[in-house]
C-alpha cells in the first residue's frame, strides 16, 4: 500500500503549515509506515493517510510524486 506522510523536518520547532512536509512510502500498514519514518528519520509526523483508488490516481498526477525508500537502522 501507498502513504502519504506530512512532516515537519526536525521534532524540536513547532510544527507549522507552511513548513509542512510530504513523503510518499511503500508500506505493509500504517503501522509499519509510521515506524519507518519514525525509527529511521527525525522527522515529527503530523498525519499518515493511505492511499487508495482516486486518492492515489490524483497524487501520482503531482510532478512531485517519488516513491520514498527508507532503509532500516540496523
């Protein structure tokens, strides 16, 4: 399944919408999505949302879409 990831870059500022950020991640769950991001980046995840049907179909419109790979911390 496909999630999108909004994110702010580091857990210290406070988040703020024009600072906001988005991932695009290949995962099993949303569990598995979230602890991706969250056991391997410093990123503060605001929202995971799953991408499904005309969701997807709209994102992969955008020239910004790339599938992100993160690799685990061994």
């Amino acid at each position: 399944m496909i999630y999108k990831v909004l994110y702010q870059k580091d857990q210290i500022v406070n988040p703020r919408r024009e600072t906001t950020q988005t991932l695009y991640l290949e995962a099993n769950n949303l569990v598995e999505a979230r602890k991706l991001v969250e056991d391997n980046t410093p990123y503060n995840i605001e929202l995971i949302q799953e991408l499904t049907g005309n969701s997807l179909a709209y994102e992969k419109q955008n020239p910004e879409f790339k599938l992100t790979t993160i690799q685990p911390k061994d």
